[in-house]
C-alpha cells in the first residue's frame, strides 16, 4: 500500500478508523509488529492524511441506505457515506463490489497497474 500512497497525485486524502483497521488486519495476524507500525505512521503520519474521526447522524443514515440499496457491508457502507460526506474525489477499495457504485468514483486496488506490477510472482 505504500507504493500506491507514494503514486497518488497531489490532493488531500481522507482516511478513516476503519481504513486503519482493515489495513492492520493482515501484519496482526501474521505477528508482523513492525508492518503494523508503518501502516499506522503511514496513515497517522502523512500530512496529505486527513484522518477523519467523526461520524454524524448523516453518515449513519447513508450508510444505512448504501447497506440496504446496494448490500454492502457495515463498514464498507461508512466508508462510502463517510467519503461522500468529506467531498472525496474518489474512493479506494480492493473488493470488486465496489464497481457497482455509482455515487463516486471507486478505484479498485487489483486494478491498479502498480498493484498487478508489484504483485507478479
């Protein structure tokens, strides 16, 4: 993820605790202490990082909305109602569910050249 971070173009992001959460899933699992460390100063420490806390009866209520229109999971529905809220440009996914949105641009993660580049084996 750090070399998708590197290559996005100038503009704020917008980062949320469930971005940071689902990003320290996988080195938690793996007893990787160090990759845990670096994703959070990478999503905490980036000044281009807007890390968004709050999460108003709005939010809640469009997230409802996107659960129930268009299936998503909880958290995926905040994610989107949350970027929708913040004015995003574009939302970041790696679950090809997303291409089914129509609200905001996603960009999928698999479909990333850089992804596919430094994933080849």
């Amino acid at each position: 993820m750090r070399e998708i971070f590197d290559r996005i173009e100038a503009g704020s992001i917008v980062a949320s605790p469930i971005t940071l959460a689902e990003c320290l899933v996988s080195p938690i699992r793996l007893g990787q202490n160090e990759l845990s460390r670096e994703y959070i100063d990478l999503i905490l420490g980036r000044e281009e990082i807007i890390f968004e806390y709050g999460f108003e009866e709005s939010i809640a209520i469009q997230a409802a909305q996107f659960r129930a229109r268009q299936n998503l999971q909880l958290l995926d529905a905040f994610q989107l109602a949350l970027a929708l809220a913040v004015n995003c440009d574009a939302l970041l996914k790696n679950d090809a569910i997303f291409r089914r949105i129509s609200e905001i641009k996603v960009v999928i993660v698999d479909d990333l050249e850089i992804y596919n580049y430094c994933c080849q084996i």
